[in-house]
C-alpha cells in the first residue's frame, strides 16, 4: 500500500469556499476518471487553517507511478488546474507532496 499527500495553502485574498469546492471537484474528477487511485480531501483542525489535504492511496508504486501517468496527460485533468492556477486558488509555495509506503 501507498498512500501520498498533496497539501496547498489558500491564497491570501482567494475565497476560501471556492477553492474548497475546487479541491472536492478534482478528487471527484481523480476517482471518476484515472483508473487504480482513490483520493480524499481533508482539511486540518489545528495549525494551518486555510491548508487542504488530498490523500490517495495506491496498491503499489506501479499503481502509483500509472495513475500519475494518467493524469499528466488527462485533458480534463489539465482544465481543472488550469482554472485553479489562473483563479489564484494555492499558493504556489505552500504545495507539497510527500509518499508514504506501509511498513509491515
């Protein structure tokens, strides 16, 4: 099992009720459309406030590595981070992803 996660800081001015309505869309999008993944949308409950969290989880690092391939190339996948850059939803700064493979 892997599981990664994406976390993206709101832009200071951008509206917060949109751009966690866009998050819950793409993951909409993921799990409809690119085959072996499954994402969540999360948001903290302490530290960061205005921060969204996807998790996905793969059965493997193949699984991993194809759904990615998938995306990169999905024209409805580029749409929606295309709008989400040009309506300034994150801040460019504030997105990391981190993998994380199960022990055991």
């Amino acid at each position: 099992m892997v599981i990664s996660m994406r976390t993206a800081g709101i832009s200071e001015g951008a509206l917060a009720r949109e751009a966690f309505g866009w998050a819950l869309q793409i993951a909409q999008y993921i799990n409809a459309h690119i085959d072996g993944i499954e994402v969540h949308v999360y948001r903290n409950v302490g530290g960061g406030v205005y921060e969204i969290i996807w998790i996905a989880t793969y059965e493997s690092l193949a699984a991993f590595e194809q759904a990615w391939a998938a995306m990169e190339v999905d024209e409805g996948y580029n749409n929606m981070l295309e709008h989400s850059r040009a309506a300034g939803f994150f801040a460019a700064e504030s997105i990391h992803d981190q993998l994380f493979h199960r022990v055991g």
